[in-house]
C-alpha cells in the first residue's frame, strides 16, 4: 500500500487532520499581504490606513518634507566643510538664546553628517576653581578652532552677559568688564581670520512653558531641566532687560548678532543652516541642491531700532 493511500484512509478515519485553507482576511502577525501591501502602495490605500489610525495627514507630509529639506541642505554643509578643510578656514558658530530655545537641536542637525574629525560642538561645563582665576576669554580660546575646523558653540562666552548676571554667577563689575571687553576680543578674532557667526534663537514665553512641561513629563528628556532653566520663567523680565543690553553693547559691523525666530524648531533648524551657507563662501556654492537663502521672516541681523526680539 502507497503512502498516499494510508494518508487518505487516516484523513478520512480521522487520524491526521486535512490542513485548513489560509483565509485572504485571517488576522497575521505584524505582516502585510502582498495585497495589503499593494493597497499600501496606492494613494487611496495610504490614505485610508492614516485616517483609520487618526493619523493628522498634513502634519505628515510637512515632517516628510522638512526631511527632504534639511537632507538638502546637509549636503550643502558637507561641501562647506571640505572647503574649509581644504582651505585651512577657522569657523566658528555660536548659538545663544533662552533656556529651551532648540540650540542643541539645531546644532545636532548641522553635525548629523558632517565629518567629526573636523567638525567639533563646544559645550563648556562649569568652570574649575582655577579657571575662575584665569582672565574670563581664556578657556573659550582654548576652545576655538583649529585650522580646517568649523566648531558649533552651544552657549558661549556669552554666558556673561546674560545668565550669570541673571543668576547671580558674576559681579556687577565682572559683567561690566566683560561688555566692555566682548567687541575688543571678537575684533581680534576678525583680524586673525575666524570666521565668526553669532546666532540668538529667540522664543516666546508661552512657548518656552510648553517646552518646559514636555521636558518634565518625558522620561527621556528630564536630563535637560536644571535649576537654571526653573528659574527661567520667573526670570523672564530680567532675562530681557540683560540681554537687550548684551546685543546694545556686543553687535557689531564685523560680528553681528543673527536673531532666529526658533517657535518652530523645523524652520528654525533649516533657515540657520542657510544663512551660515549664504554667509560663508565653499566650492559649488553656485549650484546648490536647493535654495540657500534664508527666509527673512524667521532669519534677520540686530537692529538697534528692534523694540521687540522674544516673539
């Protein structure tokens, strides 16, 4: 007797159960059908998956344009760094603003393809006993490029003019001196060759509380909030009254402040990314991937007649 036909007899007996068909709408387990898929790859069909999930459809296609944007720009910035490195260029772009403004954002989107060997980001911690004694620039200098570098300063030198008189970190007369002393130190960058770019991401105050709850109830970004930043709210009036006078005092014809209306952190990321390429000269800069001028809505130089900077 075959094999075949003692299957059949057990089939048939009961012995060995008949395999069931697949069903076309059986559940699966996380894998898509090649129907399924080729819904997917309609417009209707991704259409109906995004609002059966509640999906806010525009929100989607802003995010995945902001993307393609930015990986323009990026590319951009690569060119830029291969020149500087090429050239022997010192660059250095400082980013200031308010607690939350999306600084360290920005900054990470300008490095996110950038070669570290000669792109380096700044962020100084709290200064040592002995450099306490030292003269104020003297540790910032040691932290400036070297030739072929572009280095991002989160926060600066400029912690002097507004959050250490602010919190009571300095003296009246150290925060005097140190106004008196900025434009003469950046003059001496400019003559030595750094190119210097000074950003001020501007926020409202409304927008810097939304910023701050999101941090407290995230898990993973609690690791920002410090005590500065609880102070920053109930700060906010004095916070302004320093920094007005920072920018009065520091904003120069060869190192000016660049004010980034930084609400929006997407716009805020891309229109600082061109300026820097429209500021600075690099190879190829006349046939970019995309648009390189910034939008003079988010992106202006210091005005002495602006009344209003925080949004």
């Amino acid at each position: 007797m075959s094999a075949a036909t003692t299957e059949k007899r057990e089939r048939a007996a009961g012995v060995v159960e008949p395999p069931s068909p697949r069903s076309k709408t059986a559940p699966h387990d996380g894998h898509l059908t090649a129907q399924e898929l080729a819904a997917l790859n309609s417009k209707s069909g991704l259409l109906k998956l995004l609002q059966a999930k509640r999906v806010n459809t525009r929100s989607v296609l802003r995010t995945l344009e902001y993307e393609a944007e930015l990986k323009r720009l990026q590319m951009e910035l690569v060119k830029l760094q291969r020149t500087v490195q090429l050239t022997g260029r010192r660059v250095a772009v400082v980013f200031e603003g308010r607690d939350a403004a999306g600084k360290g954002g920005a900054i990470r989107r300008f490095i996110e393809h950038l070669n570290p060997r000669t792109a380096r980001v700044v962020a100084l911690p709290k200064p040592t006993e002995v450099q306490q004694g030292q003269w104020y620039f003297q540790r910032y200098i040691e932290a400036l490029p070297n030739p072929g570098e572009i280095c991002f300063f989160d926060r600066s030198w400029y912690n002097r003019a507004v959050v250490e008189p602010v919190m009571g970190f300095c003296t009246e007369s150290q925060h005097r001196l140190f106004l008196q002393q900025v434009p003469e130190f950046e003059h001496m960058l400019y003559e030595d060759g750094v190119e210097l770019i000074k950003f001020w991401f501007s926020i409202s105050k409304s927008e810097q509380a939304r910023r701050f709850a999101s941090r407290r109830n995230n898990p993973l970004k609690q690791w920002k909030i410090s005590p500065v930043d609880e102070e920053a709210q109930a700060r906010w009036d004095v916070y302004t009254r320093y920094k007005e006078e920072m920018f009065g005092r520091t904003h120069t014809s060869f190192s000016p402040w660049i004010i980034v209306r930084a609400n929006s952190k997407q716009r805020a990321r891309l229109e600082s990314i061109r300026h820097v390429l429209t500021t600075l000269p690099y190879d190829g800069k006349e046939s970019p991937k995309t648009d390189i001028r910034p939008d003079p809505r988010v992106v202006r130089r210091f005005h002495r007649s602006s009344r209003q900077i925080d949004d």
